[in-house]
C-alpha cells in the first residue's frame, strides 16, 4: 500500500508516518527530513535547500523530486508513506511517473484537515527526539518521564530551526498557494480521504488506521 500524507505544516503528517512506521512497518518518504540531512551533511542539495528552508520557502520540484526517486524503492515490499511529498502539481506528476516505472499505485491520499491558527502553537512548541527522531510537544504529547524520549530513552531533545512563528506563516502561505490546489487532481480519482487532524493523535491513527483496512 503506498499513501500520500497531505496537510499544512503542523498538522501532524510526520506524527502519523511515524507510527505507521512502528505499526505496519511502512517506510517514511519526508522530503523534509531528507532535505534536513542534507543540510545537515553540507552536501551540494543541502547547501541549495538550507536558505530556502530557513525562509519556510518551497525547494525545486527537481531537487524534491530526485530525492524520492533515490529512496523509493526501499519501500517497494512494505509500502511508502509520501510525508510532505508531493507539494506541487511538477511534483505529483513526477510523483505519479516514478510509481508507475516501477509498476506502483497510489491506494489513498490522507488530507488531515486541521485549523491554521491552531497550527502555530503546535509548530512552536514542537520538539524530536535527538537520537531516534520521535516527535514530542512541550504541552501536547510530552514524555511520559520528564526529559526522556518515550521510544528510545534518549535525553536529548532538538528543535527546527524553521520552527519560528514568522517562518510558519511563509510556510502557511506556501502550502494555501502551491499544495491545496493539487487536491483536486487526487479527488478526480478518487484517491482522497479526509480526517479531523484537531482530534487527538490517538484518534488521528485510528482513524487513518480505519482507512487502510477499509
Ligand atoms: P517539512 O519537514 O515537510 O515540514 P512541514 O510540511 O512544514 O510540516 P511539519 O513537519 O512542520 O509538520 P507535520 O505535519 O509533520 O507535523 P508533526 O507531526 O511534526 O518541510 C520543511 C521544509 O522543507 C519546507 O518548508 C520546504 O522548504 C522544504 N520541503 C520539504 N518537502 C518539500 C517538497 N516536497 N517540495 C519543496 N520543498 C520541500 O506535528 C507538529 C507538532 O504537533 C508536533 O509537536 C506534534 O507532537 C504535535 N501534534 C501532531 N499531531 C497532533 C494532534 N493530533 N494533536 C495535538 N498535537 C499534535
Ligand atoms: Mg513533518
């Protein structure tokens, strides 16, 4: 089964994959986190990406696009989850060409359907795991012992640089410009479902859960 995850910035795409990932043992495909390790690596992508991403900016529909086509077919036998990926109608084309080289369909396209305004406070008060990457929220999903990663039991925690208020409203801004129109193109066939992304993250997974084994 291979899904899209489809949302603005905070309405927990990266929360879901992560699950599905412990649940199901798909593969999380983020074009942010793989735009954040090359960043992080100083690599010739990230040097490009690193100013664009700190501006809450779109990276090039080349650049995106190229890094799925390496990862892809690592998840060729458990199914891939697209985190942030496609954002652009250049990047579900391309999105649609290198599933279908390899003989792969899209199953759904999972919209989480959140309040914008909302968002803001969750992206501000967001934090990962350093070690293993979990993601936590300084009011909304905290360790369950103090300082201490739930999944891994590591203490150190990071935050993104991209995770200031300003930053947000760009990213906000680019998500309404560039992503919500290609939702259309997935309602014309009927890939698209629709979850409350305000309910809990409990209630979040189960309902995206109720999806994949409809
Ligand atoms: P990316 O890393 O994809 O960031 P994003 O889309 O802005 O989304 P986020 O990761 O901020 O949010 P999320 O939906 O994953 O939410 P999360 O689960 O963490 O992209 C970053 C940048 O890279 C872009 O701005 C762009 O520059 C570039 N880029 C990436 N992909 C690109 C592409 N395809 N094309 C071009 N450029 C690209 O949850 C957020 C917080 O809320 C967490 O603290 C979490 O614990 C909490 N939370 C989650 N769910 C709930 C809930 N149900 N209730 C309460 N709290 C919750
Ligand atoms: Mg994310």
């Amino acid at each position: 089964m291979n899904i899209i995850l489809l949302g603005p910035p905070g309405a927990g795409k990266g929360t879901q994959a992560q699950r599905l990932v412990a649940n199901r043992g798909m593969v999380q495909l983020s074009t942010g986190d793989m735009l954040r390790a090359a960043v992080a690596k100083g690599t010739p992508v990230g040097q490009r990406a690193k100013e664009v991403m700190a501006a809450g900016e779109l990276v090039s529909d080349a650049i995106v696009s190229a890094l799925i086509g390496e990862h892809l077919d690592a998840s060729r036998d458990k199914g891939a989850i697209f985190d942030g990926f496609p954002r652009t109608a250049h990047q579900a084309e391309a999105l649609e060409m290198l599933l279908a080289e390899r003989g792969r369909t899209l199953d759904h396209v999972i919209e989480l359907v959140v309040d914008e305004e909302a968002l803001v406070d969750r992206i501000t008060g967001r934090s990962t795991c350093a070690s293993c990457g979990a993601p936590y929220h300084d009011t909304f999903h905290v360790p369950k012992v103090a300082g201490t990663c739930d999944i891994c039991g590591g203490h150190e925690f990071k935050r993104r640089p991209d995770d200031n208020e300003q930053t947000v409203r760009t990213r906000m801004a680019e998500y309404r410009a560039k992503t919500a129109p290609i939702l259309p193109y997935y309602e014309e066939k009927g890939l698209v479902r629709r979850v409350d992304g305000m309910a809990s993250v409990e209630e979040v997974a189960a309902a995206i859960d109720a999806i994949l084994d409809g």
